[in-house]
C-alpha cells in the first residue's frame, strides 16, 4: 500500500469530516487520519515556557 497525504488540516474534527467524505465518494479506498508529531526540541523549548 501506498501513502499519500490528501490534504492537512489543523484540527481533528475538520480531518474526520473530511475523512467521512471521502469514504462516501470513494467506498472500496481506504483512508486513514494521521499526524504529524511535533519536533522533540520545540516541545522541550514549549514545556520550558510554560514553568
């Protein structure tokens, strides 16, 4: 199987519609909703400014 990213979002519930549509348009595909993890730098440097 192949990847291939179909579009991005910024939040979950606008990638879930989405993903709802295109199963309805495209029933014998299948599609799945991932994510792109942040860098474990910018989290540390993230966290650092919330204390």
């Amino acid at each position: 199987m192949q990847r291939q990213v179909v579009i991005r979002f910024r939040r979950r519930n606008d990638a879930d519609s989405y993903l709802k549509v295109l199963t309805q348009t495209r029933p014998s595909a299948k599609f799945i909703v991932a994510f792109d993890a942040p860098p474990v730098a910018a989290q540390s440097a993230s966290e650092a400014a919330l204390v």
